[in-house]
C-alpha cells in the first residue's frame, strides 16, 4: 500500500508530491516509491529531482551547541528537462539504505531521540528547493536488536538516544548512534549509565559499549569501553546475553590505579 506525503509548492507554483510503497525499511534495505511534479503558472527548466535519507544529528564544538541536518544516502532521479505550466510528471525511485544507517524505531515504538527522514529535493533554475523530512521508519537489524533484547533482559532501562557528529573506527559516516541505557540493581553499584553503539557491516555488527563506572573509596569514576563483533551468520547460535554479561562483569573487575 502506498503512504502519499505531504505534498509542497515550490517557486513558480510547482507542486512536489512523493508517495512510498512503506514506510518501513531496515538498514542495507531500500526505500521505494513515487515523486510526482505539477507545473504551475509559468514554464521552468528543472534541473534535477533526488530523494535522500537524512538524519538530525548533534553537533558539539567551540562551546557551541547545535543540530544539522545530514545526508545518509541520496538517490538522483532525473535530470534535465522543461515543465511547462500544469504538466504533470510521475518518477519511480528506489532509494538504497545503507548499511550504517541508524534505526529509530524498536520492537514497534520510536526511539526517542532519533530523527530520520525522507528529503525530496528539486533544483530549478540554479535555485535547489529541499523539501521538509518527511517520516521514515528505520527498523534495526537482527543483531542490533538481539543486543537491545538482551540488555532489557538483564535488567537495564532504555533511557533515550541521539545522533553525534564523528566518526568511529571501521564506520564511514561522520555521525554515530548512542541508546543510552539506565544499569539494572545488579550493575547499579558499579555502573551509573551504559552508552551503546552500533557499527554496522553486511557481514557482521561491532557493538561499543561506553560504561559511567562509579568512583572506588578513593578514585573517582571513570569511562571504561568494550568492542565485540557479532557474525550475522552466527545470529541465531550465539548467546548474545552471555556475551554481553561475561564483558559488564570484565568492566566491573578493572579497577583504576586508586579505586
């Protein structure tokens, strides 16, 4: 079943309008749907249509706090042609998701904290006219969500979540994904938050787990960071609870050089 989005009117009283087949994908997924361009009042040159996922994204520096708007993907769908006044043109697309691209919906309910979008966005006559975002559900992978599964399972609270400006090792986008979890009573007493992040590949999913430790009788607390790697093809024989357990108590035992 196609979702018709909001339709908008660009300079000259062209109307954009784009309808997707789902708005439901996964990360290595596509987006797949319709664009549809009225002309209005008078002839104008277009000189491209593309759709991209774009993501809002946190961005921290010089003392300065605020959010941008950053492509994931983007997918041309034409180029050059004239649209001359009430001229209706109808454009099939299919956008690829990539493989890193972060997920905002979980077990059915949006993740809060994770803004995603769909973006059309037309150029006429050298002036590029970007379309609002318009709602896209990014469901995770299995292994991503076996991960977010297993901590639940432990104990641990889902908190919120965010987009951040940097790039972390073997991940090509410049931003990355943090859920950020409240520790369970069994982990209460070492750990004051866990922050969770995903690098996604075809193959396999590095899991980041940042942990808040708290402080020993005389040292504060410190960050203390793991990184394991789930095989996709391993998914269903893997006890991601027992691995994620055995690396938790690992963070709980190092002790810093006073705690």
């Amino acid at each position: 079943m196609f979702k018709k989005l909001k339709a908008r009117v660009t300079g000259g009283g062209t109307t954009v309008e784009t309808t997707l087949r789902s708005p439901d994908t996964v990360p290595g997924g596509t987006v797949e749907g319709e664009i549809r361009v009225v002309g209005g009042d008078v002839e104008q040159e277009i000189k491209y249509l593309a759709v991209s996922i774009s993501a809002r994204v946190e961005v921290e520096g010089d003392d300065v706090e605020y959010d941008a708007n950053v492509d994931v993907g983007t997918q041309r769908v034409s180029d050059d042609w004239q649209l001359s006044p009430g001229d209706e043109r109808r454009f099939d697309f299919t956008l690829p998701v990539p493989i890193e691209t972060p997920f905002n919906v979980y077990r059915g309910r949006p993740l809060p904290g994770v803004q995603l979008g769909l973006r059309t966005e037309l150029e006429i006559a050298r002036s590029v006219d970007r379309g609002d975002l318009d709602p896209l559900n990014v469901h995770p992978l299995p292994a991503q969500e076996r991960v977010m599964d297993a901590f639940r399972a432990l104990g641990f609270t889902l908190k919120h979540a965010d987009l951040e400006r940097g790039r972390l090792r073997g991940a090509s986008l410049p931003f990355y994904q943090e859920v950020e979890w409240t520790p369970s009573r069994r982990y209460g007493a070492q750990f004051r938050e866990l922050e969770l992040t995903f690098v996604s590949r075809t193959d396999a999913t590095d899991v980041i787990l940042e942990v808040d430790k708290r402080g020993g009788l005389f040292g504060e607390g410190q960050d203390a960071y793991a990184r394991m790697t789930i095989a996709h093809a391993e998914l269903d024989r893997l006890d991601v609870e027992g691995l994620l357990q055995h690396h938790l108590q690992e963070i709980a035992r190092k002790r810093g050089i006073f705690g």
